[in-house]
C-alpha cells in the first residue's frame, strides 16, 4: 500500500492565481481531511469529507473548495492564491472520523509571492 | 471551546535519559486524545491513541496517559535515542470528532 500520497511536493504561485493540491489513498477509507500548519500554530482543519459525495468545512475554509468524486480521492482548490495561504498542507485518511487513528500523506509545501 | 497546548516548544536531552512530554487541553469532553512524531519536511505519523475511558496506553519504549479530570496527557520516552528526535504533537478529539491539535514540542536527543 502506498498510504496517502500527495502532490505537488513544493509549490510556488504569484497572487491570484489558482491551483489543485492533489490527495490520494489506497486503504479504502471513507474520512478524508485537509490541514494546513503554519509555524508556531497547531493544525488547522480546512475541509473534510466522511465519504463519496459528502464534503463539509472546517476551521479555516475560505479561499478553498474540495469535492470527493471517489473513495480514493480528495483534491483542494485553491481559488485565487493570496499570501496568507503559504503553508504547509497535509491531507489525511481514517477509516471513521476523528475516533480512528489519523493516516498522513507528506504534505506540500506552498509559497504565495 | 477546546484549545490544546504543549509546553515546552523544544526540548534538548542527553541521549539515555527518560523523559516526559506535556499536553494540556481545556474542555474535559473529549472522545479520545491522540499522540503523533512528525520528522522534519515529513507528514505526521500515530504513535499512540487513548481512549477516555482509558489511563494510558504503551507501545515500546513509549507510554502516554491521560487524565480527564485534569486536562493532561502526558508522552513518555524511556531511555531516549538519537532517532526519536522530531516534532511530538498531541491532538485532543472533542464530541464532533474534530481533532484539535497542539503547536508541538520540538525534541533533540544528544548522542
């Protein structure tokens, strides 16, 4: 198994533009979640998903949008990159929500110029 | 609202030496209180999770426990090595299964 993989690893965008944070998993889990970590700050929840279909916001959803088409797959979109959105961003996997123990993918590294 | 806090932010021990890390949460309703490493430039990898109706729980060298009515969890490490050096990181579950994280304690073991 492959676990949860993301791409890019690093990025880097000027403002206003847009992007796709990819994220995949292979252990058939239905919860998914977006985080991103900003130093000194604990994780903050952006969006998240307990299955196909099913999508709902965190903490800190503005400027973000994410759709779950399949089990394996939950891209985040960043609309319109501002600066504020540097970060790290990791995704995550589980079989059930918060409950179940957390599958982190290596996270991609956003810079905003 | 929950808020979870670990102190100190870094740590610095000589190789060998058992230590103890801190996790302090606010609201005592908590599902379960997870404990997780993160390696530099890497995701975050489970070490341990505890139930709350559990006191601790044990995997090789490391022993977390958690006491609700206190609002703490601690990590222990026993006989510490260079590897276990990295990020530690607790995470508070609360009622709606949300997990609310700590900023970390950076730890470096001395060889």
């Amino acid at each position: 198994n492959a676990g949860v993989t993301q791409t890019p690893k690093f990025q880097v965008l000027k403002t206003g533009q847009s992007m796709t944070l990819q994220c995949a998993q292979d252990m058939n889990h239905e919860y998914m979640s977006w985080y991103r970590q900003d130093p000194g700050m604990g994780l903050r929840l952006i969006h998240y998903s307990v299955g196909a279909g099913i999508t709902d916001q965190g903490e800190v959803p503005n400027g973000y949008n994410v759709s779950r088409s399949t089990t394996e797959d939950f891209p985040l979109r960043l609309l319109s990159a501002a600066p504020s959105q540097t970060s790290v961003y990791f995704c995550a996997s589980s079989y059930g929500e918060g409950q179940e123990t957390q599958y982190f993918g290596p996270g991609t590294r956003l810079l905003v110029l | 609202k929950q808020e979870v806090t670990q102190i100190p932010a870094a740590l610095s021990v000589p190789e060998g030496e058992n230590l103890v890390l801190n996790c302090s949460f606010t609201d005592s309703a908590i599902y379960n209180l997870q404990w997780f490493r993160q390696d530099p430039g890497k995701g975050l990898t489970s070490l341990l999770l505890i139930q709350s109706s559990q006191r601790e729980q044990t995997s090789g060298r490391l022993n977390a426990s958690l006491d609700k009515s206190s609002g703490r969890s601690t990590l222990y490490i026993a006989a510490s090595q260079p590897g276990d050096s990295a990020t530690y990181l607790c995470a508070a579950v609360d009622s709606n299964y949300q997990l609310i994280w700590g900023a970390g304690t950076k730890l470096i073991i001395k060889p």
